[in-house]
C-alpha cells in the first residue's frame, strides 16, 4: 500500500537555527515526490518536485532532497515567515492519485 | 492566471441539506482532483477526473458526487449533508503530462449541525 509519513509533527525553531523535516514514502514505483507550505487558512503551495534519488532542488532558504525511502526539507536560518504546515506528497507510477503525509508544522520564534 | 478557483468560502448546512461546491481552473489542466483536510489526519482524496466526461473514486468518497462535463470546472455535490461532512475542501488541478504538481484552491470550509 502507498503511504507517506512526515516528522516530526510540530517543530519550534529560534530565527537562525537551521534543521531539516523528513518524509518517509512506501511506493510501488515513484513518478514524484512533491513538497508543499500551507499557511493556515489557505490551500497548499507548491514548492518542490523531486523525481530520482540523489535529487535536490533549492529555493531560497528551503533545499530538498530525495532518496530510494526518504525526502527531507532541509532549512537554513529560518525566518518567521517561513512558520507554516509543510506537506510532503508522493505519486505512482501507475495511478493518477496522489498521497499525502499529515504535515509538519513549523514554528520558528524571533 | 486566477489559477484554481473555489466557492464559496464557507458554508454551514443543516443535516440532510444539499449543496454544491464549485472549482474551477484556467491553466488548461486534464487532471482536476476534491480532497477533504480534517485536523491532524492530512488530505484525503474523494474524488479525481482525468477529463471531461470522466471522473474516478478516491479514497473517502461516500455522500459526494461530481461530474466534469467541460475541462475547467469540476463541481461536487454533497447529498443529505451529515456532521461527518464537517470539514475543509480543497480543488487542484495538475497537467496530464510532467510536470505533474498539483495546484489548489483557497479552500471551502463547511460545517454540518
């Protein structure tokens, strides 16, 4: 069965202390493994797609990374702005749904 | 681009109610998909079209209907509306062909009592 498990399920971060988020996919064949921020109240926000181990695509203080059973979100010297729920998503090769983890929420304090 | 488009925003229904949330999209999408985020239990899937005059069951998709009868819009109804119901909808809309990322919606938020 495809399934996707995120940690750790709340993290606080003071402004400057970087980390990194992990996702943990069960797929039968992987077409993508999408990285998403939702603010609260609003829909999710695309940020990454990572398509083959040793993957990595970076924007701005965010880097993700990709390999055979994991992804992380790694963030450098986070800022408030970046505090959000950040959603790891994977797709299979054969099927067109996708499948969530349950998210990360991130805090990071001034 | 408006992109994805939902509405309403928010809606509170009695139970046994009917109704009708509204998507749609302007990036010539194939792919539109309706999920539902309760807390802590992330977005589950109701139901998927892959075209116009085609649509497919998700994982949770009991009390919903849709129908996609051109590639913009993909509505889904909620009959006999129950508190179980409760909860936010999201539309996304993603290309049939790579990249594959999905796009969302603001969002409906309803409430069933």
């Amino acid at each position: 069965e495809d399934q996707v498990t995120q940690s750790p399920e709340a993290l606080r971060l003071q402004e400057g202390e970087s980390s990194s988020l992990n996702c943990s996919y069960t797929v039968s064949g992987l077409r993508g493994l999408f990285w998403y921020r939702q603010d609260p109240g609003k829909g999710p926000e695309f940020l990454f797609t990572l398509y083959s181990a040793g993957e990595e695509k970076e924007k701005e203080r965010l880097k993700a990374t990709l390999t055979k059973k994991e992804s992380f979100l790694h963030i450098t010297a986070p800022k408030p702005e970046d505090s959000a729920t950040y959603l790891c998503a994977v797709q299979a090769l054969t099927g067109n749904q996708f499948y969530f983890g349950t998210g990360t929420s991130l805090t990071v304090i001034p | 681009n408006a992109g994805v488009t939902q509405t309403p925003k928010f809606r509170i229904l009695k139970i046994g109610q009917s109704m009708t949330l509204q998507c749609a999209q302007d990036m010539n999408h194939n792919y539109m998909y309706w999920y539902r985020q309760d807390p802590g239990m992330g977005l589950k899937l109701i139901y998927y079209s892959v075209g116009a005059g085609i649509t497919d069951k998700g994982e949770v998709p009991n009390g919903y209907n849709v129908s996609r009868s051109t590639t913009e819009d993909f509505p889904l109804r909620l009959e006999l509306a129950a508190p179980s119901q409760t909860s936010v909808y999201f539309c996304a809309s993603s290309a049939s062909h790579g990249p594959y990322e999905q796009y969302f919606g603001p969002g409906t938020r309803l409430t069933v009592t």
